[in-house]
C-alpha cells in the first residue's frame, strides 16, 4: 500500500501536470520505476526464490 501511495503521488509530476513539475519530471520517472520493480521484487521474486531453495534443501 505504501509503494501504490508513492506511486500515485509522484503522478502528477511524472506527467508535468504543475508549473514547476517538468523540472523533477524524470526524478519522478525514477521513483516511480524503481518503486514499482522494488515491490515486484519483494512480493513475487524473493518468495518465489525462497521456495525454491527451501524446497531443494528440506526433500527427503
């Protein structure tokens, strides 16, 4: 939830919505990229990585 809040804040900026925004245009860009693959990463990929070396280590 709070990726998707810093997401949805930093919107109006990354689309140049406000009179100062085209200068923190791509700062935003960023924060919403590396936001959004920082919770792929910690929701999808690392349980999924985990699993799979758990898996190996505990078969009888």
């Amino acid at each position: 939830m709070t990726a998707l809040a810093t997401v949805a804040g930093m919107l109006p900026l990354a689309f140049a919505l406000g009179a100062v925004s085209q200068m923190l245009q791509p700062l935003a860009i960023a924060v919403i990229g590396g936001v959004s693959i920082s919770m792929v990463l910690s929701l999808i990929i690392t349980p999924a990585v985990h699993f799979y070396l758990a898996r190996e280590r505990y078969t009888p």
